[in-house]
C-alpha cells in the first residue's frame, strides 16, 4: 500500500469462461473502477489436463496435443476479448494475458511477480462435473495460501428464481 493512496492498484482476475468467473470478473471491474486500479486478466490453459487426455489415449495421436493447444489458445483469446468489449469493463483499464500451465501455480505466479495488489476470483470453476467443482475449489484454495496478497473469492451468483424462492 505504500505505493500510493489506493488501497488496491493493480488487480489480478483469473478467468476461466464459466459462470463464476464471470461473476468474479463483474466484482472486479466494479472494484477497479472504485479503487481506480488496474486489471489484468489472466486465462491459464491447463495443460495437465491436456497430458491426461494424451495419457488415456483420448486424443488419436500425439500430434493432436499441439492442435489442442492451438484451438484452446484460439478460444481463450477469442472469449477473453468478449470480456474486454463487455459493457461491464468500460473506463476500466484492463490488460490480458493467456499463459499454459497449472492453474493456480501460475495464478500465484503472476500475483507473486506482477506487483497484484488483489485477485479477485471465482470460488470453483467451469465444466460441469462435481469432481470440477472440487477441483476448481481447491484452486481457489491453493491461491488464497500462495497468492502473497489479498484474495477475493466469489461464489456462483444466486439466480433470481432462487431468490424469489427463499423469501
């Protein structure tokens, strides 16, 4: 904090498309616009997942790994710049930046190395699976001890319906 005035400048959203990192994403934006910081947003392209699927032969040859990685880097630029035009991230300063690795080692990375004064994240991730969930929750949970700052977790936003429901 002792750089400046603001309580946070520079925040890190690590995003994977799902649900609650859009949410995560949205809090973020409305936090950089109050503290007037900036955001990086940061997608990292799992590639143990990628080597798990080589491992049980789900892909039909090995060269099939770097076409994989080619259109998974194609899509995460494609929906990050999605994010970048939403309305949600208007006057906020955002920069992008698309990595391959284990999600939370480079999440920790970057907050570690990049001068992050916050991330803000989902509190699990995308796909549909329980095992996921928990998967994506223990990320959460990894970068929350190794991150060295503040770590804001969101959670899945409640629907409308839900809400109607529990009133």
């Amino acid at each position: 904090m002792g750089r400046d005035t603001n309580l946070f400048n520079a925040i890190l959203v690590p995003v994977d498309f799902s649900p609650c990192s859009d949410q995560a994403f949205r809090v973020a934006c409305q936090m950089a616009r109050l503290c007037g910081a900036a955001m990086l947003i940061l997608h990292v392209i799992d590639t143990s997942a990628l080597a798990a699927f080589n491992r049980l032969g789900l892909l039909a040859v090995p060269s099939d790994a770097t076409a994989q990685r080619r259109r998974l880097r194609h899509h995460a630029r494609l929906n990050v710049r999605q994010l970048l035009e939403s309305k949600v991230a208007e006057t906020v300063k955002v920069t992008r930046m698309i990595v391959e690795g284990a999600p939370f080692v480079e999440i920790a990375k970057v907050a570690r190395t990049g001068n992050i004064d916050l991330v803000v994240m989902g509190s699990y991730g995308g796909r549909s699976g329980s095992v996921d969930k928990i998967f994506f929750g223990s990320t959460a949970e990894k970068v929350v001890r190794t991150a060295g700052c503040p770590v804001l977790t969101v959670p899945i936003p409640v629907s409308a319906s839900q809400r109607g429901a529990s009133r």
